[in-house]
C-alpha cells in the first residue's frame, strides 16, 4: 500500500471514531435525560445522586456494577420498602446521575463505603440499614465493617465475597486501561455492549425470565463511556481482590441477611452466601429458588422480607434517628 492511500485509510478510520464517538455521546445525553431526577449531595470532592421516599428507619439502597438507582425502584423493592422506612437509593460513583471524579486512590469498597456514610452523616442520618446488590453488597459489607456504631444491619444480595481469580474479569477490566481504553470506550464498546444486550440479560436473570423494565432502562446507561469506565474499573478491583484477599468478615457484629439465587450463573452464589453465612456471627440465610443473580428483580419479596427480619434483630441495637430534611 503506497503512502496516499495508507494515509486515506487512516483518515477514514479517525472520521469513523469521531463519528461513533458523537453518536456515542448523544445517545448517552438521552439516556441521562429520561432517567427520574431525585436530590444530589455534594461532599468529598463528589456529587452523589439518589431517590428518596417514605419515613421511619432509614434504609440505603446500593446497586450492583453496572445498574443504577433506579435498578431498585424498577424491582419494586424502593416503593414497597417506603411503606416501612426512610428508603434512599444512591447512584454509586461513577453510575446514573453521580460521577466518578479523577482522584489519586481508586474508588474501592472502602472508599465508596466511606462517601455514602459520610453522605448519610450530611443528611442528618446517624443509624441506617443498608442494602447492596452484588458489587454493591461489597460496599455494604465495608460499610459495617467500617462505621460499625452507625449500620444497624445490612442485606447482600447476589454477593460475589469471595472472588477467585478469572480471565472474565480480567477481559472486563480491559477498557479502563488509559488511551486505549478510552478510545473503545468511546467507539466500538457502546455498540457491541447494546448488540450483546439480550444474551447479557439472559445470563444475569437466568433461570428467571428476563425483567423488561430493568432491561430497557439500563441499557442506554450500561452503554455510556464514562459507566462503562466505572464497569471495567470495578471488574479490575474484584480482580484485584480476588489475586490479594483481604477479607475481615468475621469482625462484622450487626446483623446481615444473606440472599442468593440458587441459579446464578456469573459464580456459585450459593456456596459464596453458605461460606459468608459460617463466617459472620448473626447472620441470616435465604438461597431463593428459580432465580439468578438478579435475585432482587426476579423475587422482590424474599429482599423485603429479609430487611424486616434484619431490622427486627437490629431494633435493640439503638434509637432510630433521620427525619427526612
């Protein structure tokens, strides 16, 4: 190939990136423009996105690596949880309507479990349950273990606790590599995230039937660059947990209710939830049938049945403080 058309080719494929990238960005403006506007707080350097109704008891919602917020209000878990208690769903950094600032330390487990604590303080919260979702569950699980005197209990749900090391996570982790990364992210990798969308669905709900409201609302989201940055950068920290385990469960004395789907298919949920359950003292169990790991959309009810229990065993933990401001 001479010079002229080498350099044609080359033009060709940076006009067709610029193009994919506009596109890219416009359809990620529309997905954020059709989302519920809830409140922001802003603290830390950080501006935190997240839904909030009801009274009593408040009860913080986190969702898995890849959702939103509004992952729990399409499951019916936020609405009917309003009936009881204080419900406030947080958009994690990085996901929905909160961004992930640049910062020099990652935004671990522990780092988000400080944010949301410190964002409960600055709302006047003292004492709350939380609940957590897969990635989700990890930041629960620090929150407790972290701020013990303010979590009176935590649900998991679909907890990977115990992460061995494996070549999907490393592959997932791919995109958050600088330059690179950021090209696919902004190119190639929203259209083949949506092309794949039905069978990543069929995978994460299995053996449920697939949750259309879920579905449709995250796929957009799931798609944008910047989410798909704070994707891969967690699917790199859960490799990282898994080549450098430090876990410290045992030391969490508040209640927890453990929930898996005996059908999950991204790990074995189940023996993840039994191995969680021996470990931490005043733990709860419930391995749901006929779900997988989204276990919360397919079987609301055993989630919200499981927050009653957790709350019940944590009612003598303290009093109860957090008037909506």
């Amino acid at each position: 190939m001479t010079v002229k058309p080498r350099r044609n080719l080359l033009l060709s494929l940076a006009a067709a990136a610029v193009g994919l990238a506009l596109y890219n960005h416009r359809l990620a403006r529309r997905a954020l423009a059709a989302r519920p506007l809830g409140r922001f707080i802003h603290l830390r350097g950080a501006k935190l996105h997240f839904l909030e109704a009801g009274r009593g008891r408040p009860l913080l919602l986190l969702h898995g690596n890849g959702a939103s917020a509004e992952d729990f209000a399409t499951s019916g878990i936020f609405d009917k949880a309003a009936a009881k208690y204080r419900v406030l769903a947080f958009d994690r950094p990085g996901f929905g309507l909160s961004p992930r600032p640049a910062r020099r330390r990652p935004w671990t487990a522990g780092a988000q479990a400080d944010l949301i604590h410190a964002a409960a303080a600055k709302l006047g919260i003292e004492r709350y349950m939380v609940v957590g979702h897969s990635w989700g569950a990890t930041v629960a699980l620090e929150m407790a273990r972290r701020h013990p005197r303010s979590v009176a209990g935590v649900v998991v749900v679909a907890g990977y606790h115990y992460p061995p090391p494996r070549l999907a996570l490393a592959i997932s982790a791919l995109p958050a590599i600088p330059l690179i990364g950021t090209v696919l992210r902004h190119t190639v990798l929203p259209s083949l995230v949506r092309l794949n969308w039905r069978w990543a669905m069929k995978q994460i709900f299995h053996p449920a039937t697939i949750a259309t409201p879920f579905a449709a609302m995250t796929r957009e989201l799931a798609s944008r660059p910047s989410q798909l940055r704070s994707i891969s950068a967690e699917s790199f920290l859960m490799l990282a947990s898994a080549l450098f385990p430090n876990r410290r469960y045992a030391e969490i004395a508040i209640p927890v209710g453990i929930i898996a789907g005996a059908g999950d298919q991204l790990f074995d949920a189940r023996a993840e939830a039994l191995r969680l359950h021996a470990e931490i003292n005043h733990s709860l169990l419930d391995i749901v049938l006929d779900a997988g790991h989204m276990v919360h959309q397919s079987k609301p009810q055993a989630v919200l049945a499981m927050i009653d229990k957790v709350a019940a065993l944590a009612s003598a933990s303290g009093p109860v403080s957090g008037k909506p401001i």
